[in-house]
C-alpha cells in the first residue's frame, strides 16, 4: 500500500483591497470630460493650441482646481497669487490669452533669429567699414543719444517686468509678462553690442559717454525719471498699463520709431535702424499683449465700469509724466545733419497713437493729453 503525502492547507495571503471612492477631482464635469483630447479648460478656439497646453493652467487656482485652497503662502501675507495685487478686477483672468501664443519654444526660436540678424548685420558692417563713412555728428548722435536709451530699455526690463512677472493671478498673464522683459533685457543688449562694436571702430567713438548722459544730461533727466517712477509702482496692472500703454506710445515709439527709423538712413547709417527696428518689433507684439489684457478688464461685463475709473485715474497721472519726457527730449531732433521729420509732427504722432490704442481699450483719453 503506497501513502500519499498530505500536504497541509495554503493560508490565503492578506493583501489591502483597493477602495475606489468618488473623489471629487473625478466626478467633476470639464470641458472636455467626454473627449479623447483631454484638457482642464476650454480652448480659445475649436482644439486647444500647443500654446494653450504648455500654458494654461501651469499654476493652478482655487477657483478652478485647488479645492483645498492655496498650498503655499507667505510668511506676513496671504497664499499663492493674491488677486489684490492690482486694483483692477476680472471676472475672468483666466479668460486671456497671448495674442502671440508665446512659449518656451517660440521665445527661444524668434530671439535666437533676432540675434542671428543682428550678428550678420553687424559683421557685414565691419566688413565694408560702413561706419568709416558717418560724419562726426552723427556718430557723436549715436554715441549719446543711442547709448543713453539703452539705460532705459535695461531698466524697464530688469525692474518692472522682471519685478512683476509672477504678481498676475493667472500664469498665462504673467508668462507673458517674463517675455517683455527677456525682449527688453536682449534689445539693451543688443544696444551695448552695438556700442562696444563702434568704439572699436577707429572711428573715434565714445563708448562710454552714454553713461554721464543717462545720468546728467538735461535732455535725458525726463525719460531717466520716467523709467525710474515706473520701477517704483507697486501695482502690478499699474506698471503693465504705465508702461505699455502710456510710456511706450509717447516715448518709446517716439524716440526708436518716429526718430532713429525715420532720419538714420539720411545720415548714411544703414545699421542702426535694423537694430532698434528689432527694439520696435518686439514692443509690437508685448503691446498687443497688453492692449487686448487691458480691452477685457475695460470691457468686463461685471466691473467694466469700476475698470475704465481705475485706468483713467492712472492715464491722468502718467500721461503728464510721460509727456514731459518726450519733450524734453526735443532738443535732438535738431541734432542730425539731415532731419525728415519734425519734433512737432513726432509729438503729434505719438499722442494719436495713444488715442488710438486708448480707443481700442475701451478708455476715454485724458485731458492731459491735449495739454
């Protein structure tokens, strides 16, 4: 008789048992709950862009996702990305989008482009020694006056959009926020480039003038003021309209478009206006930014009205600012040999061009502009 061996029962293993619960994230309802391409928001048009993906909602918000509140704070303030940082008020922020569908990859690919235009212009310049062909005046116009402008493209770079790029509520806003200031901080050095390049010419230029001009020359002390005013505004809207609206249509446009693109190739100077035309392209699309921002907040369904008064109250105080600025720098419209254009006419120039953009927005231009 053969035995068979009793092997003794398997205990069965305890293993946790997975509780499926209808977590609140799960159950909501989003855009596109019921669609193949998944995505937190609604796309500005029929298919969310790749801007749109690598962009929006980047930093959440408690009034979309964060049910629990903000995960973070500050030590002597409230968390996250205070809406009061500004006085101005949407029912929406999250609402706007770049007009540029700016980025990463359109930032890197359009300034990379720039620089390699700039680089080749400069080299072809030295090549055919275009600067030996410049009369003493006008290099000494350029070698002040250019040079001084610098400071302030530097300056509103570093120190109002680098300083208020993460104060939006939303990250779309604020992404393109850090755009102008990687636009303002490349154009100022761009400028210097240019700079150390002519002082290496043998032309006789002073590459260092530029520096007791920005700092003490009459004719430069309004827009030095101007830009200095404008690092010191604590509202993040405030220096974003301040500067983009009000500063760079009377101003900046004046002085790179109305000025140095109008009378450089009368003076037989074929480079410069290809270097401060990259300083105007850039302002065209940082402006269209800020003036379709702006366009929603005016025309806010709910606090339009509330909107329109808070931007009207800053137009009456930097617009008089920033036109003693632009008169002040009169005076070197009368520098150049050749001139095409008049002080008078630019002035005029650039206060219809804030018109304009005011008419856009939905805003009344001030009084102080018609001073």
């Amino acid at each position: 008789m053969v035995q068979t061996e009793v092997k003794p029962p398997t205990k069965e293993r305890s293993f946790p048992k997975p509780v499926f619960t209808d977590a609140e994230a799960g159950a909501l309802e989003f855009p596109s709950s019921t669609s193949r391409s998944y995505n937190y928001f609604k796309p500005a048009k029929l298919r969310a862009t790749t801007y749109e993906d690598v962009t929006f909602d980047v930093q959440p918000d408690p009034d979309r996702h964060l049910s629990q509140g903000w995960i973070y704070g500050f030590a002597n303030g409230p968390g996250g990305y205070p809406k009061d940082w500004t006085r101005l008020v949407s029912s929406d922020w999250h609402q706007w989008r770049d007009p540029n569908e700016e980025w990463e990859q359109t930032i890197y690919r359009r300034n990379s482009a720039v620089v390699r235009q700039i680089s080749l212009n400069l080299e072809n310049a030295k090549r055919a020694q275009a600067y030996s062909h410049w009369t003493p005046t006008w290099s000494r116009f350029i070698e002040r006056n250019l040079g001084a402008w610098m400071h302030g493209e530097n300056g509103l770079g570093l120190h109002v959009f680098t300083a208020v790029q993460r104060s939006a509520p939303t990250n779309m806003i604020n992404n393109a926020v850090a755009v102008a200031a990687a636009h303002k901080l490349r154009f100022a050095q761009d400028l210097a480039l240019f700079n150390l390049d002519l002082s290496e010419s043998g032309i006789g230029f002073d590459g260092a003038v530029h520096k007791a001009v920005w700092q003490s020359d009459p004719v430069w002390q309004g827009v030095r003021e101007n830009v200095e005013l404008l690092t010191a505004a604590g509202d993040w809207g405030e220096a974003l309209f301040a500067t983009n609206v009000v500063y760079e249509s009377l101003v900046g446009a004046l002085f790179r478009s109305d000025l140095m693109m109008q009378v450089s190739a009368r003076n037989g100077d074929y480079i410069t206006p290809t270097i401060v035309g990259t300083g105007e392209n850039d302002y065209a699309r940082d402006g269209a930014a800020s003036r379709t921002l702006f366009t929603m907040l005016a025309k806010d369904p709910e606090h339009g009205e509330a909107n329109r008064a808070v931007l009207g109250e800053w137009l009456a105080h930097w617009v008089p600012i920033s036109l003693n600025a632009a008169r002040q720098l009169q005076p070197i419209w009368s520098q150049p040999l050749e001139l095409v254009v008049t002080f008078a006419d630019s002035l005029s120039t650039a206060k219809e061009r804030l018109r304009t953009l005011l008419a856009e927005i939905g805003v009344a231009s001030p009084k102080e502009l018609d001073q």
